[in-house]
C-alpha cells in the first residue's frame, strides 16, 4: 500500500504521532495494509460510491477505501491525536477524504454524503453494537445506505448471522436479517491487532434490501422481540403476557406456539406475531 499512496507504513505513523491505542476509546489498530485494502474490497465496487468510516485512527482502512477508489471518504475520528496522520492521507487524495473529529454517535453522516454510499469500518469495540442498531432501524427504509462492510468481535458477529434454534440468535438477528442480506466475509486472529484484544474478531457484510422480508411495523416488531428475549428462557405465553391479555390467542392467530420459545421463533413467526398484535 505505501507503494501505491507513498504513505508510510502504519506501525512508523503510529511510532511518528504517538498514537498508542486507547482502551477507552475501544481501539485496536489493523496495522496490515494488505488487510485493510482486502476488506475495502469486501464492499464491493467503491468507484461512484461515498463511504462513511466510523474510527479510522491512524488511517489503515482509509487508504485501502481511496485506493480501491472511493469517490468520496468521510472519516469520523473521536481522537484528536488522529488528525494529523489522517490529514497527510487527505493531502494524498485531494479532495476525497473529509476528516470529522467528534464521536460518532453524535454526526449526522447522512448529510454530509451523497448516495449511493457505503459504510465501511473497523468499529470501535465500545459503541459498534449501536451504532449498528441504529442504522438497522431508521425513520424510513430504504436507508441512507447501500451496504454495511464492519469489523466486530466474533462473538457479535455470530450474533448479527444468527439461526432459530441456536444460542447466538437473538435480537440482533431478526434487526439485521428483517431487511438485508447478512454474512461473515472474514475472520480475523487477535494477533492482527495492535494492541492484542483477547479475542477473535469477523468482518460481516451486510447488504440493504429495499424492504423487509415479511410486513409487520417495525417499531411493534423491536417490541415483541425485546420483550420476548428479555425473557428468552421463558415460554411466549409468559415472556409477551405484557403485550395483550389474549396473547395466547394472539399466538396461535399467528401460528405459533405459546410453550413456544424466543429462540425457536423465525423472523417470519416473529412478523405474523407483530401484525397480529397490530389488528
């Protein structure tokens, strides 16, 4: 990579700037450029596309993203120690990287892009589950994206691919299966971090549909899978009694089971349960 942008390697930026990662800040740098650029590839063809990266530190992902040819990177850091390497990539792509120091939670990224974009990250591991959550349940669907392409622990990850029946499957499941194609591009070893973290992490793709699977309204759809996996040992019939007085009913009208419990249940069920609840 620093034979194509002329940058120096990760591991001389880091030793240059000081930039030995934080815990509280969730980092764990990629420093392997053949890495990075192998996951800017993950989100499919970048030329015509805006990226939006949460947490690029000292910038390993952004040059693999504007070297695959991202049209346009907007990269929100919430370590100001970041800056300056990340302005010595932005004087080698001019024009195409746009650096935000604030936290991300707190940018309307939406605003500052142009469809179609992509979202492409090595979340930090403190606010990537929701993050995560809130760009599965926005206002209105389609999103402002096209495509999530995200560095997660493994074990969120798992969770994100999750199937009825195992002990991964939960919320995050039916949130991020509902309405987009989802999978594991990659798995990654804890020794292809700077610092080590304890354990293995897995990039996870996902890809927007333009709607949901199956209908159902999606504010009522997050309440009965909350409900029901707050509870998930429970049976439905206990686990939703909060819902409707007649929940057993309400069960069966959807064809399911009241011993049934949360983790048996497909999106479908949890759907048909959802528009039941609703009539």
């Amino acid at each position: 990579m620093s034979a194509i942008d002329g940058l120096p390697p990760l591991r001389q930026v880091i030793a240059t700037h000081g930039l030995s990662a934080k815990k509280a800040l969730g980092q764990n740098f990629l420093l392997d450029l053949n890495l990075t650029a192998k996951i800017a590839r993950m989100a499919g063809d970048l030329a015509g596309a805006d990226v939006l990266e949460i947490g690029p530190g000292p910038g390993g992902l952004t040059r693999g993203l504007l070297a695959e040819g991202a049209r346009h990177v907007l990269a929100v850091e919430k370590d100001a120690r970041c800056m300056a390497p990340l302005a010595e990539i932005a004087a080698v792509y001019p024009g195409r990287l746009e650096v935000v120091n604030a936290d991300a939670l707190d940018v309307d990224a939406a605003a500052r892009l142009t469809p179609p974009i992509k979202v492409v990250a090595n979340l930090p591991y403190n606010v990537g589950t929701e993050l995560l959550v809130r760009w599965l349940t926005p206002e209105v669907w389609p999103p402002f994206w096209d495509s999530l392409t995200l560095m997660f622990q493994r074990e969120v990850a798992e969770r994100i691919i999750a199937t009825p029946g195992s002990k991964a499957y939960g919320r995050l499941a039916i949130l991020a299966q509902w309405r987009c194609d989802a999978r594991i591009a990659m798995r990654l070893p804890p020794e292809a971090f700077t610092p080590a973290p304890k354990v293995d992490s897995a990039v996870v793709h996902l890809k927007a549909l333009p709607g949901p699977r199956f209908e159902a309204d999606p504010k009522l759809l997050e309440r009965v899978v909350a409900a029901a996996f707050n509870q998930r040992r429970k049976m439905l019939r206990a686990s939703l009694k909060g819902l409707a007085p007649d929940i057993e009913d309400r069960l069966r009208m959807a064809g399911l089971s009241p011993t049934d419990r949360a983790e048996q249940i497909s999106i479908e069920g949890f759907c048909a349960l959802a528009r039941t609840l609703a009539d």
